[in-house]
C-alpha cells in the first residue's frame, strides 16, 4: 500500500485530496514518462455532485500497467508516497502518476 496525494480535484473520487476508491489501476503499459500514465479509475464528478461517500484513505492499494517504472513490483506499486495529478480532468488521459520514474 502506498500514501497516495491525489490532486484531480474533478474525480469523483477524491475528498480533500485523498482517494475514496479504496484501489486505482495506473495505466501506461508503454509509458516512458510520468506523461504517458495515468490513473485508470478515474470518474469525472458530476455537477453538484460531492465526493464519493466512503471515507477517503491517504494509504491506498495501487495496481500497475507501467512496467517501465522503477516502482513496478510485478504489476504492483512499491513506491511509499504516489502522487497523482490532472487538475481539470475530463477523463483519465488527462491524468498522470507523477511519482512514474523510468528504470
């Protein structure tokens, strides 16, 4: 499990920067650069919509498709701290794993 910072404040799932999901999937089988990740569980909140009713966790369970990332242990983060960015996002491939560094 990692700590995980998420700054997609249009995600549904995101309370005061915290994940409510409980579990994200980071895509970027291909990625060389945190620009070519991004956070497959990505839901746009809708207008007037709150935050996803379960309780946020700042430490969060991460699957991986970057294999190229040095923190990619068998298709699992590794890393201690994630952060995932796109502020604005009207989809995930608007978002990105800021933490993805190439091996």
């Amino acid at each position: 499990m990692a700590e995980l910072k998420c700054a997609v404040d249009s995600c549904t799932y995101n309370s005061d920067r915290l994940c409510c999901k409980g579990d994200i999937l980071v895509g970027g089988k291909n990625a060389r650069k945190e620009q070519d990740t991004c956070c497959e569980s990505f839901q746009k909140r809708k207008e007037g919509q709150t935050s996803n009713s379960m309780s946020p966790s700042g430490m969060i369970s991460i699957d991986c498709q970057a294999v190229k990332c040095v923190y990619n242990k068998d298709h699992r983060c590794s890393a201690e701290r994630v952060d995932i960015r796109g502020c604005g996002a009207d989809s995930c491939r608007e978002t990105i794993c800021a933490t993805f560094r190439e091996r």
